[in-house]
C-alpha cells in the first residue's frame, strides 16, 4: 500500500462520514436555535427543553435517513472492497 492509497482511502471515509452527518447535526442545530429562541422569548431556563426535543428529532431524522445511510455505507464499503482487490500482490 502506497501513502497516496491511504490518503484516497481516508480522504472518502471521512467524506462520506461527514455526509452520513452533516444532515442530522444540521436539524438538530436548528431546533437548538429555535428552542434557545423560544426560551428567550419566554425566560424558561428549564434544562431538559433543550434536551428533549433534540433528541427526539434527531431520532426521527436518523430513522428517516436511515436507507440512505445504509446507501452510503455500502457504497463505501464495496469500494474499499474493490479497491483492496485491485492492490497488487
């Protein structure tokens, strides 16, 4: 294996891993923000607000996008196959 190789590899997993991610962590920002918007408006300072609905949306968009992670992950998983595959011997 050549560093260039490594650096392929690592470079689409991290990749793909950011992509798996950056949906979830975006919903579960902006329900941040409307939740820490919302306390600000009502002066509600109670810590399991800004928990709870997080969590339970970021459940729901995990389970919503759970095909497409699964899409991304074999993707990338038979790529890293075909390209071990290809390695000289």
């Amino acid at each position: 294996m050549t560093e260039e190789l490594i650096i392929q590899i690592l470079k689409d997993v991290f990749y793909t891993t950011f992509i798996i991610l950056l949906p979830i962590l975006g919903v579960s920002l902006i329900v941040g923000i409307f939740i820490s918007i919302f306390q600000a408006a009502t002066s509600i300072q109670e810590m399991t607000l800004t928990f709870v609905p997080k969590l339970i949306v970021t459940a729901i968009v995990i389970i919503i996008l759970l095909p497409w992670i699964v899409d991304k992950m074999v993707a990338i998983t038979l790529r890293m196959f075909t390209m071990f595959q290809n390695l000289p011997k």
